[in-house]
C-alpha cells in the first residue's frame, strides 16, 4: 500500500484531531478507555455527547456506501480512530459502528440493513455483544444458549458473560445454538439482534476488583426475538462471527492510544533531572525508550496495511491476529516501561506525588485485558500458525 496521504486525506485527518482536541476538553475527571465509557453515568453520558457530535459529522458512518447514508472511506474511518485513540475521546461505539455495522454491509440482507443501519450512524443505538458463555471462550462454537423457533420469533434462553458494557447498551447481537444435531459445533449457529429491553433479558455486573463496573453476566429466559432479525441466514451465524472478528481485532485507536502514552513518557524522561541529570540521558531508559519506538512504528504500520486490506476486501483472518497479539503485548511492555521508570510514584493515583494521576498503572493493569479479550493470545497464534503458515491444524 501506498502510506503517503493526499492533500484531501491529510486535511480531513488534521480535522479529526483538531475536532477531538476540543471533545477531549469536556472529559470527566480520571476519565480513560473503555472503563471510562461504561462505568460511571458521567462518562457515559460524555461518550453519547461524543456520539452526536460525531454524528452531526457524518463521522461514524465513514466509508459505508452511499445508498445507507455513507460518506468518505475506509481509510478515513481509520484517522478517525488514530484521533479518537490520540486523545482518549469516546463516541464511536466499538460494538456498534466499529464491528457490527461493517459486518451487516458485507454480510447482512437489505432488509437489515435498512432497518439497523441508520441508528447506528445517528449515534441514537448503542450496542453490546453477546457471545461468550461460563464454558465458551476460546471455544465458541460450543455454546449452548438455544434459540427455538416457534412461529415467527425465536425463543432464547442461557447464560452470556464477560458482556463488556451489557448494562449500558440499547441493543446487542448475540450467537444462538439453533441447531443442536449437527456434525460440527460450528453448525447450527445463528447471529441475531436483540433490544436489551425484551423482557427475560437480566443483566447483572461483574465488578473490577476496585469496583469498577465494565463487564456483566447476561441472562436470557424465554426471550422471544423476531425471526427477521437474525442476520445471514439460521444456522450459518459462525460465517457472520468470523467476519465480525476480524474487524473487531484491527484496533488503530489503541495503538494511537499507545503514541499517546509514550510521548507522555518522553515528555517525563526530559523534564525530570535525578541527581542533576535528565532521566532522558540515562543510557538504560533511552535504549529501552528506542525499542518502544520501533514497535510502535511496526504496530502502526501493521494496522494500516490491514485497514488497506479491509478496504479492497483482501482481508485476511490471521493479519488481524498478528495486530492484535503485536499491539496488545506492546500495550503491556509500553507501562512496564514507564512504571519501571517512574518507580513507586507511579503507582500512587489522585496524588501530589504521583506523575500522570496515576494512570501508566491503570493503563498497564488494563494492558492485559487485550490479550484475552476479542480471543485470547493463544488462540491468536494458533490462527497465524494454521491459516497463516499452513502449519497443522490442532484439534
Ligand atoms: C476485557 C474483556 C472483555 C470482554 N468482552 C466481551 C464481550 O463484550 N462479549 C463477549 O461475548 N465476550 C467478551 N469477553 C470474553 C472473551 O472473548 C473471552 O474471555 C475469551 O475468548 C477467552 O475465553 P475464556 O475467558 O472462557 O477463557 P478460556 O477459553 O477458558 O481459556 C483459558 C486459557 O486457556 C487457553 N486456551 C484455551 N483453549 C486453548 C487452545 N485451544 N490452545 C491454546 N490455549 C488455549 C486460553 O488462551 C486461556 O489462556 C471479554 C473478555 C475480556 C477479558
């Protein structure tokens, strides 16, 4: 791919950071992440704000055909996310505009796409996802919510967990077992979209251990969902969930997050003088400083080479396991890095003596929750190893 931006695409990604700049002004206090959208009233109510602002824009539909309501490219959906990720801004909703509405374009009928497509660009919906069950992680497809059909709706009943955000979200899409005699596990699976609202939806929290409320367990008793919102066709939701994944793993806004972050450190490193002398001539932090940097040119680099494959439709599945597994152990060595820097200050939050309020070792505490979520690390590497480097498959 050509990385050079024309004049247009420069002038529109200078406008998306100018324009996040200024959201970045209004953020609540201690505000950071994904926590920071769903755990307090506060933040969420930033996040929607974000949302409408964003909206009025056209920015969360960049790159959807014309006749949806679409405007600009692919890759302008991806400077987008580079400001968003820069300043820690929220309001483009990951479940909904960054992972389900470009699998409904690819996947979906017109039908569905007329009808749950223009929430989503309006910033009025917002979603969560449904998939992980107490015994389906890594193994997905074996799941056992079941959806039976009676009439013209499915009846659903189990048990989702891990549901980053259930107790805020308008609607999610979730992977039922429609089928149970099947041959392979990965039959007979259906994606189907639902209101939160339905009655038998309950929603309870699973706290952080500081109580921070992100993740929830989901029950679903005799949910009755209507037949026309399953998306593709029943029994085939496992085609639809492996195109949702691999849009869900490309994730530029955090690796901008991490530019963020480190320009933080090196700011640090400059100003701050141990016995007379900047941090930033200590040999030690200057060469483990320079490695960073080199990784997170490679994690960039790699992300735009898959927005560049998404965007002519040449995605391949492991490209985006190698992003994610590359960026999310960045993420880690990135605060390791700085709070090996920082010493014990940088442990301490909302304090005097605490640089950056703490947060390195926020961001480092949350640096893991990358390499489970979205498919753990493990599994990532099993992906590259068959469908990448046409290794055995291990069953
Ligand atoms: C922060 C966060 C947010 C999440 N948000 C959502 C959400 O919004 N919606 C949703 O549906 N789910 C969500 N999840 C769930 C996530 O997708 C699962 O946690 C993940 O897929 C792993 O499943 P598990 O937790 O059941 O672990 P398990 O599958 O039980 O795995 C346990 C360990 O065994 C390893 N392992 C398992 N199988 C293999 C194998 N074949 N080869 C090698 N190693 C293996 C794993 O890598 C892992 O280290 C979220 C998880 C986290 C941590």
């Amino acid at each position: 791919m050509n990385f050079k931006l024309t004049d247009e695409q420069a002038k529109l990604r200078q406008e998306f950071f100018d324009v996040c700049q200024e959201l970045a002004k209004n953020k609540p206090k201690g505000f950071t992440g994904l926590e920071g959208r769903y755990d307090t009233e506060e933040g969420w109510q930033y996040h929607l704000d974000c949302a409408r602002k964003m909206a009025q824009r056209g920015w969360l539909c960049l790159g959807w055909p014309k006749e949806y309501g679409g405007q600009g490219t692919r890759m302008d959906k991806v400077f987008l996310a580079e400001a968003t990720g820069y300043y820690d801004v929220p309001g483009v909703d990951v479940f909904g505009v960054d992972m389900l509405a470009p699998t409904l374009l690819e996947t979906a009928s017109d039908e569905i796409k007329r009808e749950f497509l223009p929430s989503i660009r309006s910033g009025e919906r917002q979603w969560c996802e449904l998939w992980s069950e107490p015994n389906a992680g890594s193994d997905l497809a074996g799941l056992t919510t079941t959806a039976v059909r009676k009439g013209d709706e499915y009846v659903i009943n189990g048990q989702k967990t891990w549901s980053t955000g259930a107790h805020r979200g308008h609607w999610a899409f979730a992977l039922v077992r429609t089928q149970t005699n099947v041959d392979r596990k990965q039959k007979g699976l259906t994606f189907i979209l639902f209101d939160m609202k339905t009655p038998g939806v309950t929603v309870k929290p699973l706290y952080y251990m500081n109580r921070g409320h992100l993740y929830n367990e989901v029950f679903l008793d005799d949910v009755h969902v209507p037949v026309k919102n399953v998306v593709g066709k029943e029994g085939d939701g496992w085609q639809v969930t492996q195109a949702l994944a691999s849009f869900e793993r490309s994730n530029l806004n955090s690796i901008m997050a991490m530019h963020k972050q480190f320009e933080m450190l090196i700011g640090y490193c400059n100003e701050t003088k141990v016995e007379g002398q900047p941090l930033a001539k200590n040999p030690i932090i200057r060469n483990r400083l320079a490695q960073i940097a080199c990784d997170l040119m490679a994690a960039r680099t790699l992300a735009y080479r898959i927005a560049d494959a998404q965007s002519k439709h040449q995605m391949l599945a492991f490209d985006a396991s190698a992003v994610k597994i590359f960026a999310g152990e960045l993420w880690s060595r990135l605060n390791m890095t700085a709070l090996d820097i920082l010493g014990v200050y940088g442990q301490v939050e909302l304090s005097k003596w605490s640089p950056f309020e703490g947060f390195f070792q926020t961001w480092y505490q949350q640096s893991f929750v990358w390499n489970i979520s979205m498919g753990t690390n493990e599994i990532q590497r099993n992906i590259i190893a068959w469908a990448g480097l046409g290794l055995p498959r291990m069953k």
